[in-house]
C-alpha cells in the first residue's frame, strides 16, 4: 500500500482527535470550546471522504474507522455539551441523563449507514454530524450570550433533553436526506439544494445586519435543512 492510501485514514484520526478533545472541555464546562472542536472535527469528516475520492483509497478499515471517529465526535459529544449545558444552567433533574439518548441513537445511525446499501450520495435519517452542529451551535449560543429569550426554555427540565429526543428519533427514522457530497454522477445543485443555499446566505445577511452571533448562522442553516427535507417528504407521501 502507497503513502497516498493512509492520508485519509490520517485525516479520521484528526477527526475522531478533535471530537476527544471537545469531550473533554464539555466535561471541564466549556461547551463553547468543545463547538470549536466540533467545527474542526466536522472539517476532518469532510475532507477525509474527499481525500478517499481524489485519491482513489477506499479501504474497509477507512469506512469502520470514520464511523468510530464520528461516534465520538458527532455523537458522544453533542450528547455531553448538552448536559453539560443542563448543569450551566443548574437544571437538578433526572432528565439530565436523556441527552445520552442521543449518543446511543448516533450509534445505532452510524451501524445503519454501514450497512444501508440505500445511502450513497443521499441519505435516509439525519446524519449524526447534522444532529451534532445542532446541538452544538445551540449550546454555544446559550453559553456565549446569556439572558437572550432562548435562556427560559433551556433552563427547564425537559427543553433540551427535547432537543436530543427530537434528533435521535430523526437520526433512525426513514426519512429522505439530501446530501451535499461530489461525486461522480451525482447532480449536486438541483432546486432543493438552492434553496437550502439561499437559505444559509439569507441566514447570514440577517445575522451581519442585526449583528447576531454567528453560531446562529450554523443553528438556522441545519434546522432549515431538516425542515425542508421533511416538507419535501410530506410533500411525495400526498
């Protein structure tokens, strides 16, 4: 095996590095870092699959170890943030454990995947790394910017173990995903994905002109997304 075919493999281990390191300054209460290395983690996912592509160096251990590395880094540690944030909060509930809910939804999600022939350049279920900038960009938001309206609702019991019920049902369910992968054959720009793009660029405008925190940015532009692939769903069920 040439040098070429460990690059993204390499790359992975960057990713499933990050997601460790985000676990650990959620335990320490910092969920504003741990989206940081979320971000960075998401970047390795990306670029590992692009890497794989350009490079031809598809292996059966690259497809195990990029699952194992998202399930820390996609499903343990939005899953931690959570509660960490429940504790930031002082929210003394049982249900400070139903955010690990999700991490064991993102497992069951990433074996599917594995073993789904149907899910390719699309997918069926959220994918874990969507569900995680979800959580992630909602808790550093709550944690960078105090007393905003969203602070009453996630200082209950039950809003965000919600959040985390929520996304581990869409992680397993049926529903059809788009995905925004290049790959050979597939058309990548059709009219739902330009729409999901106007969706991030008006995300954007609005956050510069009203001078919002650009964690918001990332919280509209996935949410929307889930949003209108479920329209779209409901849409060919009629």
């Amino acid at each position: 095996m040439t040098l070429r075919k460990y690059i993204p493999n390499t790359i992975t281990s960057m990713n499933a590095l990050a997601g460790s390191i985000g676990v650990v300054f959620a335990l320490q209460g910092h969920p504003e870092m741990a989206f940081i290395t979320m971000i960075a983690a998401a970047i390795c996912d990306f670029c590992d699959g692009l890497a794989a592509r350009m490079l031809n160096a598809y292996s059966p251990m690259g497809k195990e170890l990029d699952s194992l590395a998202d399930m820390v880094s996609f499903g343990l540690l939005p899953s931690v943030m959570l509660l960490g944030t429940m504790q930031h909060f002082h929210v003394d509930s049982w249900t400070e454990i139903i955010p690990l809910f999700l991490a064991v939804m993102s497992a069951l999600r990433l074996a599917k995947f594995n073993v789904d022939e149907r899910q390719h350049s699309d997918f069926i279920g959220v994918a874990t790394p969507t569900a995680a900038m979800i959580c992630g960009s909602l808790c550093y938001f709550l944690i960078k910017h105090p007393g905003t309206f969203l602070d009453k609702w996630a200082s209950t019991q039950w809003g965000l173990p919600a959040v985390a019920v929520v996304l581990g049902l869409l992680l397993v369910s049926e529903i059809p995903m788009f995905g925004m992968k290049v790959t050979k054959g597939h058309k990548l720009l059709d009219a739902k994905r330009w729409v999901f793009l106007a969706a991030i660029v008006g995300a954007i405008l609005l956050c510069v002109l009203l001078r919002l925190n650009w964690s918001l940015v990332v919280l509209s532009a996935f949410v929307f997304y889930i949003l209108e692939n479920l329209v779209l769903f409901l849409f060919r069920r009629r």
